[in-house]
C-alpha cells in the first residue's frame, strides 16, 4: 500500500531545503559584496591614474617657458599682484590646509574648497601649440604695438584677450592679447583699454615699466609666442554632496581673461601636499617653504580616496592613501 510523507519526514525536508537556499543566498551576497569591493577598488586606483597623471603634467611644467631654463621675465599685466593666475614669478606657490579656505574665498571660482585639505597654484609657459614671431612692431611711436606671426593665430586656437608669453634666448615677457588679426598674422598687444586685466605697458623690455610707451625691447624673428597656462588644484565640495578633485584654468570669454573651475574627478576626500627645496633631506609643508616658492625642485602628493559606497565586510566606505612625487623638469638638470 502506498504510503504519503509523514509531517515530520516534510518538516526536515523543508528544513533541508531552506538551509541549501540560504547557503546559496550567503554564498551570493558573499560574492556581491566581493564584487563591489573589487570594482569600488578600481574606480578608486583609476581615478589615483587620472588625478596624478593630471597634476603630473601641470607640476612638471611650472615655471618653464618654451625658450630656456631660468630666463629673466617681465610682466606687463595690469595689478599682476592682485590676481593668482597673474602672480607670475614663483612658478609653483601651494597653501596649507589652514591657508586654503581663506585665501579662495576672496576667488568666486574656487570657493567650494574643502576645509583641512592643501592645495596648488600652478603657472607655465610652456603650453603649446606655439607660434612662431616673424617681426616684432614694439616702436612706442607706433598706433599699435604687434607681433606678426608664421600662421593666422585663432588657427592656433589664439583669441582676443587671451594671456600670452613670448620669449626668445634673452628674456621672456607676460602680456594679453587685445587684437588677434587673422588676415595679416598679428597679434596686438596695446596697453590701456577695458580689457581684464589689460597692459598696462606696450613696452616689453626690462625692466618693467608700466607706461603707455615702457621700456622698448623687439622680440626678433623666431622668438615664440605661446598661452599662459595657470592652473589651480583644490579639493572641494560638489553639487552631489560629495567631494571631488577641482583644476581651475585661465580662460578668455569675450576678450577678458578669467579663470573657470572644472570638477575632474570625484571620491576624492583630502589631498596634502609638501615640497623639496635644492639641499634639503626632506619634503616640506607650504607653511616651510614660505617665500622661496621659486626654488622649488619636487612636489610629494597625497590624495585621499574614498568610495562612494559602503564595502567589505565592515559594511564601509573603501579608503586609500595614495602617493606621487613630481619633479619640476624646468628647475632640474
């Protein structure tokens, strides 16, 4: 006679089956949380890639210009003392963690700092493409002064209001662009006018004389001409409620030089920042290095990660301190 299963044979049955199921679930939820771990560590280590790599470039630029190492410079700029991407002269300038937030909150455009973290002013001549200087119009009788180019110059991506260094194997001058002449190849550097900042001298000569005339110097053919790069990094908060990585970068918006902040990547919690002067055994806050940013050989970065999503077994936040040392290429042999 056939006989059915007896309550208690269904019972361990049940009970059989529901601990498979719920070593199957753990051994899931055990491999999920692998998972996201796995990738939240490679998002964090891609975005070290990107942030290094970025800075990298900037820093080992500072201070250079597309002629020669260490050449006398002259800056034409209206009030160049008053603006950060203007302050031509240390190359590389950093502000501690208890400098940062005030001084960015007089500069609308890096406002969001975070509180506690370093940050860099970066400034180069070295950004290219370049153009090359046919001849060099500086004579202060002149309506205008000029310099005619081996190209149009917005071919170039150059354009009214842009800054500019130009420099040969003498010396190197900072100036803004107030005419970009595309049918003749010139490039006008007038001083007065309404443009921000504006030159406050045609002359380019040193040193520097903030005259409508200045000091007369004539750029010769083959000098260069190249933008001013000038950047500021900095963490700070974004519109997600998170923190992010922040480069700043000198633009011009219609013939007026400006700066624009750009977030470039996010999970980015702190960054601390310490340099190497020539003769020193070791690295240094900014509050050391005080003014003698010129010198500056290396900068040691320290950013801090962090995942936006709680991981691991802890059920937290995946976090990495990571470092890179940038040498200065234009104040190494």
């Amino acid at each position: 006679m056939a006989r059915g299963l007896s309550l208690i044979e269904l019972m361990i049955a049940l009970l059989l089956g529901l601990l498979v199921v719920g070593g199957a679930i753990g051994i899931f939820v055990s491999n999920r949380r692998a998972y996201n771990a796995t990738e939240s560590l490679s998002r964090v280590q891609e975005n070290a890639r990107v942030a290094f790599e970025m800075i990298s470039r900037d820093v080992r630029e500072a201070g250079g210009s597309p002629c020669s190492k260490n050449l006398p410079t002259g800056n034409v700029l209206k009030d160049p003392t008053t603006r950060w991407w203007s302050r031509w002269g240390d190359g590389v300038h950093g502000y501690d963690s208890a400098s940062a937030s005030a001084v960015f909150k007089e500069d609308a455009v890096s406002n969001n700092v975070v509180a506690g973290t370093d940050a860099l002013d970066v400034m180069t001549g070295s950004a290219f493409p370049g153009l090359t200087v046919v001849d060099n119009n500086p004579d202060a009788t002149s309506n205008s002064a000029n310099f005619k180019l081996n190209q149009k110059p917005s071919d170039a991506g150059f354009h009214d209001g842009d800054i500019v260094m130009v420099c040969d194997y003498r010396q190197a001058s900072l100036l803004q662009i107030t005419n970009v002449e595309d049918t003749s190849a010139t490039v006008v550097h007038n001083a007065g006018g309404s443009q921000n900042p504006g030159n406050c001298s045609k002359g380019l000569g040193l040193p520097t004389v903030c005259s409508p005339n200045g000091n007369r110097y004539e750029y010769g053919t083959n000098s260069l001409l190249v933008k001013l790069l000038a950047a500021r990094w900095y963490v700070g908060n974004n519109p997600n409620g998170g923190k992010s990585l922040y480069r700043a970068t000198l633009q011009s918006q219609t013939g007026n030089a400006t700066a624009k902040a750009e977030e470039v990547i996010d999970g980015v919690a702190g960054m601390q920042l310490e340099y190497l002067l020539p003769g020193a055994n070791d690295y240094v806050d900014a509050t050391a290095v005080a003014t003698n940013w010129p010198n500056v050989i290396a900068v040691r970065i320290t950013i801090q990660l962090e995942s936006d999503r709680k991981d691991g077994t802890d059920n937290q936040t995946l976090k990495r301190n990571l470092e890179h040392i940038v040498s200065l290429r234009n104040r190494n042999a």
